[in-house]
C-alpha cells in the first residue's frame, strides 16, 4: 500500500547551482547529500513539509539521469511514494498490470529499498516505490529482514 508521497526527483545538470537555488527557494539548507554508486548520480535532499525533494545529478555520462537530461530539460525526472511492503506492493502493482523496471528492490539514496514503475504503464510519469531500510546492512546485500516492515 502507498502509504504517502515520500519526495520528488528532479534531474539536474549542475547540483552546485541547484542546491543553491532550491536553498534560497525553500528558505533552509538541505539535510543530506549523498553518492549513489549503483545509479551513478549524486543527490541532495531538503525536507519539505512531510514529504522531500530530491536534487538528482548524474556522475558519467552513462548514468539514467544524464541519459533524461540529454533528451528532457531539467526538472520532475520522478514521483516517490513510501510503502510499508516494498515486496508485496510490487507484487501487487504487477498483478494489477504495471511494469516494473527491477525485478527485485534495490538500495536507493536516504536509506531506502527502491523500485521503479515504468513511465509507459504510468500514464507517462516514473514512479518510485521506496521503503525504508529498518536494520543495518553489513555486506551491501539487502536481507529479507530489511524488505519486511516490522510488526508493531
């Protein structure tokens, strides 16, 4: 189930200029900037409200989001939605129909197991799916303790 909308993606060519001007757009800095190795971009994350924006620059030329930037402008690259079941919410939106771009989740930025919804089974908008990552990873791989939420 998504449970609330957990930020939006916007792709960037210079992420210098665009932490700059989202800092003064926004009127606080951001909390967090981080390197996503596995999707080769750079990220910047500033708190809004209860939800986030996420400033997304690519760091080769090979990168998803320097592939978006080359053939659209800078702007939205994506809508993220939290879930509690990133497992269960992917079985469910595949049996609903829509195509997802991981078979499996993966580690994203800001402590999250991610997955994408193809833009062409969306209406024209990628979508993310993100959960929250609740134990430690030691080895880098992603345990079935981490894709589940915890009961309460």
């Amino acid at each position: 189930m998504l449970t609330n909308l957990e930020h939006l993606g916007l792709a960037v060519h210079d992420l210098v200029a665009a932490t700059a001007l989202y800092t003064k757009l926004l009127g606080t800095e951001p909390y967090k900037q981080e390197h996503v190795a596995s999707e080769a971009v750079d990220t910047v994350f500033f708190r809004v409200g209860g939800s986030k924006i996420e400033l997304l620059a690519g760091t080769s030329a090979d990168s998803a989001i320097s592939k978006y930037l080359l053939k659209k402008p800078e702007g939205i690259h994506h809508v993220a939605f939290e879930v509690d079941n990133i497992r269960a919410e992917m079985a469910r939106l595949r049996a609903e129909g829509f195509v997802l771009l991981n078979d499996e989740p993966k580690r994203g930025a800001d402590n999250k197991l991610v997955c994408f919804v193809h833009p062409k089974s969306a209406n024209g908008v990628l979508v993310e799916l993100c959960q929250t990552v609740r134990s430690k990873v030691t080895s880098g791989e992603i345990t079935d303790s981490e894709s589940r939420h915890p009961s309460s």
